[in-house]
C-alpha cells in the first residue's frame, strides 16, 4: 500500500467494508506504528466541528472502546496491546466505522446452531458439559467453545450439566437474562413469550437481567432446589423454592421416574409435563397413593396402562380429544 494515509481516509468514510477492507485493518492494527491512523482520525475529527475533538481524550476513549468491547462481547481484543494517543485513534476510527472490524474478529470465528426440531436433543459441548435440548428450542456457540471463553446463546428450553472451569465461566445468554455458572446442573427456558425461569439441581448460578443492573430485582445467585423467573412485564427476578421443579428435572435426567406413595394427581403432572399431553384422574382417584417407575424411553400408552392396572381403572379421552383421563379406579 503506497499510500496509507489516502486508504485509511477512504476506509474512515466507508460505511460498510468489504472483507479484504477489514482483512487489511486487523493487519495493520497489528502493527506497532499506527501514527497513519492517529493523524488521519485526528483530521476528520477536526474537520467535524470541535465539540467532537474530545473525543480523542484518552481517558474518554478508553471509556468508549470499554462500551464498545462489552457490546461485541470482546473479553480481550487485539486493540488493548496499543497504548497512549493510538488506543485514542483506534477509538475514532472504531466508533466511526460501526466496530465493523470488532465484529469482523467474532464473526471469523464458526457460528454452530444445534436445534432439536420435534425431537429431544443432546449435544455434548467441547468442553465436555452435556446440554439436553427440550423441542423446539436451540443453542448458538463459537466453534473454538471453551479455549478463550464458555458463551453460547440459547432459544427455548434445555437442561445444562457443565463441566467445571474456574478460568472459564459458562454464560448463556438469551433475550430475557444471562446466566454465569462454573459448574453445576440446572434447567433453563427462555421462549419468546415474554418469561424466562432457570431452576437449579446442584451447585449454584448467578441470574441477571440484561438491564446490568446488580439490585436484588436484577441479579440473583441461586443455590439448589432454588428457581429464578423473569417476567418481562415487570422487568425483574423473582427468587422462588424449586424442590419440586428440582426433582423433576433430576429424575428426568436419571431417564426413570420413581414413586413410592406419591399422589396420583402429582404423577399425572410429572406425566403430563414430561410428555407435553394433557393427563389427568377423576376427583375421587386425584390422592390414590402410587407406587411404581416409569422410564423416560416407555411410550405414554404404556406408561398410563400400568397406572390404569395397579387401580383397576380405565383410561379414556378427554373432550377435547387430545388428552386423557384416568377413571373408575379405586385406591388400595
């Protein structure tokens, strides 16, 4: 490039860069003298009125690339080996061209999307944790997940077992809350309905809202058998017991649910909500006692016939036609 000066001013007002544009900038942001970009961002500046001058202040400019950083979700980019003036100009140049080549660096890194589709889902991580992705739902990470950093985005529902990792906390992000943890198990949803609720198995994560605020409505830290549940109407965390939320998920994830005395009414639920069916019992039946296990491979026919047997019931359909109903039983 014979003259610098001239590219870097084209490029300065170049809204959209083509790749060998951008491919060009991270090389020569790679470089130790950038005095070109300094004077060249130090012209336009000038050139815009002086009520924008300040904004080559060293102090405010490292404010603004702090904000920048944090919106393109950049823990450590290359800017912060430059020091002095050249961070200052870097700054301009950045702020003026859209962090397009800030979100150049994430995009050269491979996007996976895992979804589910009708069907149940296990995706095993590169690091290791397992995420059991429910239907309908889907998770977003890099494809170096687990080198620099453990992010990943996720829409819908999914169980989470991660491997645990001081240096490298595992965030996922949705449209509602954020959620940091080290290592633990816990369930997660975040549907586009408008609430997001995240219930904890064992160890412990910290909820928060997207707003960065750390007041208690904000930002939660969750311990087992512990729930956390956003409501976008009034924008804040509610802390609520999750025991039986708990137990779901860990006998779900343990593939067999097991009763000894249970409630019919609290099995049909567990059915019910693992299925994704309408299942219920007549009023009489609701607090039959129930004894017995249900794997999470049995077929939900099956698993209601066994129910029917051990109390001499009978299963119908419900008036709606799209569930069913557990009748003419008796408790033991």
């Amino acid at each position: 490039m014979h003259n610098r000066k001239e590219y870097l001013r084209q490029l300065l007002h170049t809204e959209n860069w083509s790749a060998t544009e951008q491919e060009w900038m991270l090389q020569y942001l790679e470089e130790n003298d950038l005095s070109d970009l300094e004077a060249v961002a130090k012209e336009y500046f000038q050139a815009e009125g002086p009520e924008i001058k300040n904004l080559l202040d060293e102090r405010l400019s490292a404010r603004l690339l702090k904000k920048i950083h944090r919106r393109a979700g950049i823990s450590q980019p290359r800017i912060f080996v430059l020091y002095g003036r050249k961070i200052a100009a870097a700054a301009a140049v950045v702020l003026l061209a859209g962090a397009s080549w800030y979100l150049l660096v994430r995009q050269q890194v491979k996007q996976l999307v895992m979804s589910s589709g009708h069907q149940h889902k296990t995706v095993t991580l590169p690091d290791g944790s397992m995420v059991y992705l429910e239907k309908s739902s889907s998770i977003t990470y890099p494809e170096n997940f687990g080198k620099k950093n453990r992010t990943l985005q996720l829409n819908g529902e999914a169980f989470f077992d991660v491997k645990q990792n001081s240096k490298h906390p595992f965030v996922i992000s949705s449209a509602l809350i954020n959620t940091t943890v080290l290592g633990t198990s816990f369930n997660m949803e975040a549907r586009n309905n408008g609430v997001a609720k995240v219930v904890v198995i064992s160890g412990s994560v910290q909820v928060n809202t997207r707003t960065g605020e750390t007041s208690p409505q904000h930002q939660l830290v969750l311990s087992a058998n512990k729930s956390a549940v956003y409501h976008a109407a009034s924008r804040g965390l509610e802390l609520i017991d999750a025991t039986e939320d708990a137990r779901f998920f860990r006998q779900k994830q343990s593939g067999k649910f097991s009763y000894k005395g249970q409630p019919l009414s609290a099995v049909l639920n567990d059915l019910q909500r693992f299925y994704n069916v309408p299942v219920s019992a007549d009023k009489k039946m609701e607090h039959c006692s129930f004894f017995g296990d249900f794997n999470t491979t049995d077929d939900l026919q099956e698993t209601l016939t066994i129910i029917a047997v051990t109390l001499n019931a009978s299963i119908k359909r419900d008036a709606n036609g799209d569930g069913y109903v557990i009748v003419d039983g008796n408790c033991h």
